[in-house]
C-alpha cells in the first residue's frame, strides 16, 4: 500500500497499513478509521474526543476544547452537547439585539437584554433551545424531544407513541392517562383506570407490559390468543389445551410422560419433574402410583404429611420420616420402637440408646438408666451425666455431673421430679418458706406484693417494687434499681409491670434530650423522635449520616464508597453521589446532555457534570434506574422504597396510622398507642 496515500476510510488489511494515521487502526470493514476514544479532524488527522485521554496541549477533535486534567473538555463558556460538539452558553447573557443570540438556534434578545429561547421553545441548558411538541419546526432534527419528527411543520410524536408530560413515550400499562376515549388507545383490551393509568380491562391480564389477552375461562373470538400459556381460544372461550388442567392461575400438565420445557410445566402432577426427554415424570425417590401421581418415599421431599403414604411416616423438615416412636426398617416400612420389642441380639435394640438384648428376648435399659414412656432409657437420678449424655428425665438437669431435680422440685423415685406445691395450704409465713418472697395468705402460699409468680414454683420482683442491687430487678428486662426501687433504665420505656420497651424513632417525645440515646435524632415537630437532616434511618433504633452529614470517621458514613471529610460524608474519589445516600462509581453511571437522555426521567435528573443521577426524594435501585421514597413522584405502590410507603396522589408518603421518622422509614404511629 502506498504510504503517501493513506487517509481515512481508505481501504486496508491490517492495522500496520494504516499506521501514518495516528491513532487509527483497520477497522472490519477494512478501511482506515479513528480508534475508540478518538475522532476524525480531517482525512488524515484523529484527536481526542471529548471526555477522551489527551496528552498536555493535544489538539482535541471538538472546536471550543482544549486537554484539561489529561482529557479533552469544552473551553470556558461552552457546554458539552454530543462526544464531539461544544456549544456556547448565551441563553442567560447580555445582548443588545437579536444578531448577538443568533449563534444559538430559536434564541433570541429579550426587552430586557437577556439571551433568552424564543416563544413555543424551551432551554435545555445554556446553550441550546428546543421546540417543545405541537410548536413549527422545518426539519426531523428541529423536534429534540426523543420519538419526535416534524409533521406539517409541528413537531409531533411518531406513530404509536403517546404525548405524555411534553415528551413521547410509547404506551404501556401502568402509564398515567386521562379518563378519555383516546388515552389508552394503542393498547388493545385497555382501559384508563380512575383517571389515573392504563389498566387491562376486567377479564383481561396483561402480557408483555403492552398487550391485555382475555384470561382463563373467558371471552374469546377464534383464532386470538389467550393470555394463559397452554390455553386456546375453543368455543368462544379461553380453556386449557387437552391433557392441562387449570392450577394456580396456569394450565399445567395433568399427566405424566405429557411433553414438558420446565419443571414449572409438571405442576399439575404434584413431585413431578420435566426430565432431559422434555417429558414429565416423577422426581428421584417418587414413584409412579398411575397416570397423574408421584408418591414419596422415606427421606423423599413433602409438603404435608398427607404426601407420605408409607404407613407411620409423616413430612418433617420437608422430608419423609418415620413417625415419634416409629424407626425406618426399609424405605418403605416404619416399625414401632419398644422396649417390649422382641430381639435375638443386641444390634436388635439399637434404635433404643443405652439398651440391650435380655436373656427372654426383649429389649431393657441398661444399669443406671430407667425407661421413659417404654420407647427410651435416660440416666436414673443420681447417675452420671455429662452435655453429650443429658438427663432425659422431665424437670431434671445435669448438676455436677449427676443428674438432679431443678430448683423447685423435688425427687419423687429415682425416674420422676415433682414440683414443690406453690399453691400448697400454710398456717403462718414460715410454712412458705421454701418458696422465695412469698407469704401465707387465706391459708395458701402466695406471692408478696410487687412480686409475681413464675411456673407456680418461684415469686419474681417486678417495677415498682423495692430492690437493693440490679441483680434484684433480673425478671423484667432492661430494668434497674434506682433509689431502692426497680424501674425501666434510660434507654427503654414502662410499658406495664412487667415490661420495658426500647426507645427507638417515633417514641413520644417533648425535647431533643427524649431523643438522646438514639443517635442522631431530634424531637420532631410532631413529638416524635425522627432522624435529623441528612440522615437515614438504618433500622428503628439507629440514624446513619448520608451525603453531607456530620461524621468523625470513616466507618459512620453508609457504605464504603463514602469517606468522612471535614467532618462530612462525602463519596471517595472517582465516585459520584447517585442519590443523598448512594455513591456509584464515576463511570458506571449514563452521561447526558439534558434529563431526556436519562433512562429514567420521571425520577432522574442530568447534573451539571452531564450525568444521570436520581432526582430529590429518590434512591437508585442500580446505575440507570431510581425509585421514590418519600415526597418522590410515583403511580404505583410497589415504586415507593421507603418501608411502610404507599402511592397517594402521584406522591409516594406513609401508609394510614404510619408516621415517617425519616425519608426512608415509615413506623407505627405510637401517637395513637397507649404507652403509659
């Protein structure tokens, strides 16, 4: 190839023949191109594009550029507005007439020397003005409203789009309408529902988000589809093609050996599985009982224990077992366990721990261990015992390596512990003695005042009654002794005698000091303890700081992506805030020009740097899509992120008797709950 010829899209067949070209290469069509990141100047020259690496006073590709921090951006008073296009921000400065705005299409000299977008055009940034929709236009590329063209002269959205808030949106159900004969009209089987979105018309489910097909057992012309998979239209109606039946809202195959893609295709044959034939059969450790029955086996999957026909089985742990008292012989068959069983040898009796095979043919318990309802041998009282080997006996511990009664109950034989009567009849207090705390009343043990029986066995101090240590108050939780008397401590509330509950967001409260032990919170206007600003709630006892919140070190802040800065949450380098709470890395997230070029205008926003982050009152989900929290514009429940959030008015806020104690959380109202 002659070297004093090569220019761009000049024809090549590797990239050596197109190395006069700095920065080109052979693309697959086999011409001379620019490579990524850099583009075409003229016929023999690539720079960098913008955003692109650039080398210290590299000439970029884009006029009104220069290499800024090692890559091409827009000079001073110009505006990025494609890869390769810096525009000059006039709207908003002086002028004296209309010529020194016109290097900006549709501008024009307001009566107050103000660069400003001529009427029936609106401003995307500083340097650009489009025509909004149903305004003239002359060409396609007049109309910048995304599924816009220019029809008659007016900029009007294509075919099958919809005009939806001045921009084009194709329909689809959900979307917001107006109670009219048109709203909904590309969508067939739709209505518009409650002034308020495109729902499937009753009798119809949707498909594909675009389509409403009658459902089950309804209205059908020959020939059209049916909503549910593996059913036809037959006479009018929507029904399950032959050999389905209608479960769960599918057709499912009825039978096995029916033809199958997935599992989900058997269901109709309960522990049924599409096998790699594509035909329906029975899972492993199922049998089949006929035509359209698995039946499980021992150590095979149930749901209840109605699916386990081996006599003396039931589903325990999702699994087939023998029954209490019963031990598997076979996969099919439970035998009874029993010190009474007959044995010949001592492997006989294993199914019974710690028995063995007596000289008459029937199992017993070895010495030391007593029979507990003829099915196990558990350590007499008094014998050795350790974790491993437990004592098995009711009321019974292991203390000291011996098992013993518990306290509260005494050794009736060496196989059962009986309780000390709570209840029993006394004359005087002495009588009660055994029983802490208790006194002799109308001829009973009973418990003293403030005191409160526990299992008839012992009486328990409770708030309110006279204590000496902390230790003294152990029955009610999270309570101590304070001035001889037991109360709730500062962190929980007195909900009864007996019980004290966590301050956590959304206690009553009077100041901010009601607040204090949960951190970063104040007393709302409402009364309420609810997270300051710049702060969410991380759960129903604890406020996290969020962009820009108050933090002494790192670890305080939301994720790892933050790092505290000046004593604020701030995102690390080459991270950028996504939402008040979320940091993503720089570039994952979508560039833009305007908010139409983000995937998710009704909750995003385009900053001032050209990228898509979410809007105020929204979190991400991911790079390119946010959902509300509250305050945040939404249409449907399921939109709304905050827990306990509702869709009401197009705004996602608390559902009923809910209060929000941060942008993220919405709690019981305990306003309306007696506490005290």
């Amino acid at each position: 190839m002659d070297i004093s010829q090569v220019i761009l899209k000049a024809t090549c067949g590797n990239d050596d023949d197109c190395n006069d070209i700095k920065h080109a290469k052979c693309s697959d069509d086999k011409d001379c191109t620019c490579i990524v990141g850099y583009s075409s100047v003229n016929k023999t020259y690539c720079a960098p594009s913008l955003n692109s690496f650039c080398w210290r006073d590299e000439k970029c590709a884009a006029d009104h550029a220069s290499c800024i921090d090692s890559q091409c951006q827009c000079d001073e008073d110009y505006l990025q507005h494609s890869h390769n296009e810096c525009l000059l921000k006039l709207i908003g400065s002086s002028c004296k007439d209309n010529s020194e705005c016109s290097r900006v299409k549709y501008a024009q000299c307001s009566a107050g020397n103000i660069c400003v977008c001529s009427i029936n055009t609106k401003s995307v940034d500083q340097a650009l003005c489009l025509p909004v929709l149903n305004e003239y236009c002359k060409t396609n590329d007049d109309c910048k409203v995304e599924n816009s063209i220019c029809i008659d002269n007016k900029c009007q959205c294509k075919p099958n789009y919809m005009t939806l808030l001045n921009e084009c949106q194709a329909p689809y159900l959900g979307m917001p309408c107006i109670n009219s004969k048109n709203s909904c009209r590309f969508i067939n089987h739709s209505i518009c529902l409650d002034d308020r979105e495109c729902t499937c018309l009753p009798n119809y489910l949707p498909v594909n988000n675009n389509t409403c097909l009658p459902a089950y057992n309804q209205i059908c012309f020959n020939n059209e589809e049916c909503a549910t998979k593996n059913s036809v239209c037959v006479n009018y109606r929507c029904k399950c093609k032959p050999y389905y039946i209608y479960r769960q809202v599918q057709c499912v195959s009825a039978y096995l050996r029916q033809w199958c893609q997935k599992e989900e295709d058997c269901s109709g044959v309960k522990f049924a599985t599409c096998s790699k034939d594509n035909i329906c059969v029975c899972k492993r450790n199922y049998f089949q009982s006929d035509d359209s029955n698995c039946s499980p086996l021992l150590k095979s999957s149930c749901s209840t224990t109605e699916d386990c026909i081996v006599a003396n089985s039931v589903c325990q742990d999702g699994k087939c077992k023998c029954g209490e008292s019963f031990f598997a012989k076979s996969n099919d068959r439970c035998a009874k366990i029993s010190l009474v069983q007959t044995c010949s040898t001592f492997y006989d009796c294993l199914t019974i721990p710690h028995s063995d095979c007596s000289k008459i043919g029937l199992c017993y318990c070895d010495l030391g261990y007593v029979s507990i309802d003829g099915i196990r041998c558990v350590p007499a009282l008094g014998q050795f015992c350790t974790k491993s080997k437990p004592c098995g006996i009711n009321n019974s511990d292991c203390i000291d390596n011996k098992c013993q009664c518990k306290p509260y109950f005494e050794e009736a034989r060496d196989s059962e512990c009986i309780p000390i009567n709570f209840n029993k009849s006394c004359s005087f207090d002495i009588d009660c003695r055994d029983i802490k705390h208790s006194m002799c009343f109308y001829g009973e043990c009973t418990c003293k005042q403030n005191y409160a029986p526990v299992n008839f066995q012992t009486c328990v101090l409770l708030l309110g009654g006279v204590c000496s240590t902390n230790e003294d108050c152990y029955y009610v939780k999270n309570s101590v002794c304070v001035s001889n008397i037991c109360i709730c401590d500062a962190e929980h509330l007195t909900v009864s005698n007996n019980k004290c509950e966590p301050n956590m967001l959304g206690t009553l409260c009077l100041t901010n000091d009601d607040c204090d032990n949960i951190d970063n919170s104040i007393c709302s206007a409402d009364n309420v303890c609810t997270c300051n600003l710049n702060y969410r709630a991380l759960e129903k006892f604890l406020c996290e700081p969020m962009l820009n919140g108050f933090c002494s070190e790192d670890s305080q802040c939301p994720t790892d992506s933050f790092r505290c800065v000046d004593h604020q949450c701030q995102c690390q380098p080459n991270f950028t805030a996504m939402s008040a709470s979320q940091c993503f890395e720089t570039n994952l997230i979508n560039t833009c020009t305007n908010v139409t070029e983000c995937s998710d205008s009704w909750h995003a926003q385009c900053t001032s740097d050209h990228k898509c982050v979410c809007d105020l009152n929204n979190m991400a989900l991911n790079p390119s899509t946010c959902l509300p929290i509250l305050n945040g514009f939404c249409w449907r429940d399921h939109q709304c992120m905050a827990e306990n959030s509702v869709c009401t008015d197009y705004h996602c806020a608390c559902k009923p008797n809910f209060i929000a104690v941060a942008r993220n959380l919405c709690i019981p109202d305990r306003r309306k709950i007696h506490l005290y």
